[in-house]
C-alpha cells in the first residue's frame, strides 16, 4: 500500500497559527521519544542527509582558542574607567572583539618578555 502525503496549504496554517483567536485543531501533544522522532524526520526532510544535518549544526557556546581539547583558560583583570573607554573606542574602530584584543595584548606582553615566541 503506498501512502499518499496530503498537500500542506503553509499559508492557511500560518495565518491559523498566528491569530490567537483560532483555536488549533488536528496536533496532538508529542513528547519524549515520539517528540525526537519527528524532529529527526523533519531534519531529514529539509536537509536531505544526517551528514548535512551535522554540518548545519553549530556548537553552542565560544568557539575553543589553542589547539587543545576542553575548555580555554581564562584571564580576568581590572582596568581604570579610562583604559576601559579607549578599549571600546578600539573596539569600534577596529571591529574586533574585546577579547580578541586582549589575546593580542596579551601575547605581545609575553613576546617582549621572551615568554612565546
């Protein structure tokens, strides 16, 4: 027996899905494993391939910085209000990110100490 998948009309489900005053008819409540189940099939559908679903799933969270696994050390330090200022001020003008600046400060310290090369 071939099953036959009914038309979906997306812009009448659209405009029943975003007036408040239609009630929505026809879904039961899915959870757990039936839940997973169907986000996996919708995966499948939109991007073809479980390859293409993993390239298009991006890690959450900052993006590691080295070549070791885990996550980064972290640096902390106090500045005046005014190294502060001028640190935004770089920011801007520069279009990197704070953090990306200090990496750099920060190496080119231990650089002039002769700490990395």
């Amino acid at each position: 027996m071939v099953s036959q998948k009914k038309a979906i009309d997306y812009d009448a489900l659209a405009a029943r899905l975003t007036h408040l005053d239609q009630p929505t008819t026809g879904a039961e409540p899915v959870a757990g494993d039936a839940a997973a189940a169907i986000g996996r099939e919708f995966l499948l559908r939109e991007y073809g391939t479980a390859e293409a679903i993993e390239r298009a799933i991006v890690t959450p969270g900052r993006p590691r910085v080295g070549q070791r696994g885990g996550a980064s050390p972290t640096v902390r330090a106090r500045i005046t209000h005014d190294e502060y200022a001028a640190m935004k001020q770089l920011e801007a003008t520069t279009g990197r990110s704070q953090s990306d600046l200090v990496r750099e400060a920060v190496h080119q310290l231990l650089v002039e100490h002769q700490r990395v090369s």
